[in-house]
C-alpha cells in the first residue's frame, strides 16, 4: 500500500525518532508499503518520520546506482546510530521526497560506520562510503529530525524561503501522493 509523504513544514519531520521494537505493530508490513510508498515516487531512500511515524527507521534502495558500493544495496536501517563519519568532504546535489523539485549541494564526510538492525532484527555494524554513505547520511538525518535544508548556508535558505513556504501550502505539483501541513483554505 503506498502511502502519503509529509512535505516540509510538518513538524514531525523535526521529531528525533524513537528506537522501536521486534513487536513493533505490523513492521513487516510497513516496510513493505515504504518501499512501494518509495519505488512509486522515483526515490531512492525513505525514512519513516516521511510517512507521519517519528521513529528510528529507514530503507533504502541504491541497486539501479553504478557507483562502488551500490550493488544489490536494497536494506532497511532499524534503531540506527552513526558511529563514525570520517574521510574527505564532498558535495552532492540532494533532494528530499519531502521537499519536492528542490535540490542543493550539500557537503557531508564520505564515509560513515553506522551500529544497525535490518528487517530480521540483525544487529550490524557496517562502513559505507561514497554515494551510499551519501543516502544512509541524508536518512538518517530524518531520524534525527533534520533535513538537508538545515545544512544550507543562511544566503541559500533565504534564497529558497518561498518555494518551501508553498511546498508546506500544498502549492506544488508532485506526481506522488503527499500531505500538506498547511494547505491553504482559498482552494
Ligand atoms: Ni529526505
């Protein structure tokens, strides 16, 4: 089932999220439908905070990436805490599927060690780098109520202050299901 994607604006995108549990209601399930919820709108990674639900969760799926490091990389990330960010800063064009048709550099370290639980409720401790250290940096940053946008400079915010404002007013249009935290009452 797929489901509908909070825009930037919503405050549970600002919630550092909650470790769950093996009993957590339903999990199978709803890593199943965030993946669909993902696929469906062309993305590359999902965090749950995304979907409405402040907890410690994301997945990811690089698989269509050439890049070293991406091959077969479809996993999910439960109770992750990045250990270690290290090795050189590098720009990449982000995007959020919070944040509709915006995209921006933004500099991150190119290597991250990440403590981690995968769908089995495996326990990992795994270094990645490159574009994968890239995807699992900008999801994780969901999980601690963060967006790429916090990571831009004051001149670049201010540039795009309005075309955030009307993403948060529902005044954009996406080809993905989303749910607008402050849809204008005008429409
Ligand atoms: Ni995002």
């Amino acid at each position: 089932m797929k489901l509908a994607i909070v825009a930037y604006g919503d405050p549970v995108l600002k919630k550092k999220g909650a470790e769950i549990s093996k009993e957590y209601p339903e999990l199978d399930q709803l890593i199943e439908n965030m993946f669909e919820t993902m696929y469906a709108a062309n993305g590359v990674g999902l965090a749950a905070p995304q979907i409405g639900l402040p907890i410690r969760l994301f997945v990811i799926d690089i698989s269509d990436s050439d890049e070293p490091g991406c091959e077969n990389f479809k996993k999910v990330f439960i109770n992750a805490q990045i250990l270690e960010e290290s090795g050189k800063l590098w720009d990449f064009n982000e995007g959020c599927l919070s944040i509709p048709d915006v995209r921006e550099d933004v500099k991150r370290l190119d290597t991250v060690k990440i403590s981690y639980y995968d769908e089995q409720f495996n326990h990992h401790e795994d270094t990645f780098q490159g574009l994968a250290a890239r995807v699992i940096q900008h999801e994780y940053d969901h999980i601690e109520g963060k967006l790429f946008t916090d990571k831009l400079s004051p001149l670049k915010r201010a540039m795009i202050k309005s075309r955030l404002d009307a993403i948060s007013r529902g005044a954009v249009k996406v080809g993905y299901k989303m749910k607008f935290p402050s849809v204008s009452k005008k429409r």
